[in-house]
C-alpha cells in the first residue's frame, strides 16, 4: 500500500489528473491573457482615435457640429415660415372664360379671368373686345365673395378658381 491513500485512491493518478488539470487552466488563463491584450489594443486606439487625435477632442467637434446643425435647421425654418407665408399671399388660383362678347363680330376674343389667393381674395378681371376697342374691368373679390354684380361669364371664371366648376379645355 505505497501508492495509496486510505480508502484505496491511487495517488500517482491524482496527481496525474491535477497536472493535466493544471495543463488545461494553464492554457485557459494563456488564451484569456491574449484576448485581454488584444482588447487593450483595440481601446487604446480607440481612446486615442486617429492620428493621435483624443476622444475629447472628437466628442467636442461633433457637439460643435451639432450646435451649427441645430442653427442651421432654425434658420431652415424660419425660412420655411416665411415662404410659407408669401405663398398664401400670392395668386394661386384661377378660372379663365373665353367668351365671344358680341355676336357675329368675330371669335371668342372676349375672356373673363379670376386670380385668388389663398384666403380666396383677390380679382375677376373681364376684358370685352369689340370692333371699336378693348374695355378691360376688374372687380375685387374678398373672401369668394364680390360687392358688384359679376357677368355669367365673369362668375363662371370665380367659380372655376374656387374649384366649384371644371376649368375649360379652350374650346367652346
């Protein structure tokens, strides 16, 4: 009973199986060490980013950057608002009718012609040809609405910038 312990366990195989025990933590704890190098490389570098530039330094550009975004979407904006703004003001609809205002004189040379803004404000203008000359009358429109009497011609215009009839191909 040399090799033995008390109870029969062969100590020659214990202490083979601690060493190849040992082997095997040896390797894990190489391997470990390696990978931990490499992460080192990779936040060293990181931390020092490109061309030796610090994270600092980086972090503070792009919050710069930001802040001149920022600005520059403001500015955007407001630039927004105010053609915004001039486009409810300009002229944006319109009705147009050709009309022949004499009969047997001639083609349709005579038209009614409505412009309106956003608001549905602005002018019916009816222009009358005949042999002699061109009368040309505008009657303001507020709102869809007139304070003077419009023509048929005229209110066909209006009412095609109000979108309520179809606007016209030019042929009559």
């Amino acid at each position: 009973m040399e090799g033995t312990l008390g109870s029969g366990i062969d100590l020659a195989g214990l202490v083979i199986a601690m060493a190849v025990l040992v082997g095997i933590l040896l390797i894990i704890v190489i391997v470990c060490i390696i990978q931990m190098r490499k992460l080192y490389r990779r936040y060293d570098y990181f931390m020092r980013g490109r061309d030796a530039e610090s994270l600092e330094a980086m972090m503070i550009r792009l919050s710069e950057d930001i802040q001149e975004l920022k600005s520059q979407d403001r500015a955007n904006k407001d630039l927004i608002r105010t053609v915004n703004k001039n486009m409810r003001a300009s002229f944006q609809k319109f009705g147009m009718v050709k009309y022949n205002a004499f009969k047997g004189m001639g083609g349709n040379l005579s038209f009614a012609f409505a412009l309106l803004d956003y608001t549905n404000s602005g002018l019916v203008m009816n222009a009358v040809h005949s042999r002699e000359g061109c009368y040309l009358y505008l009657k303001e429109v507020d709102r869809g609405r007139t304070d003077v009497l419009l023509g048929n011609e005229e209110k066909e215009a209006l009412e095609m910038a109000l979108g309520y009839k179809e606007k016209q191909d030019g042929r009559q």
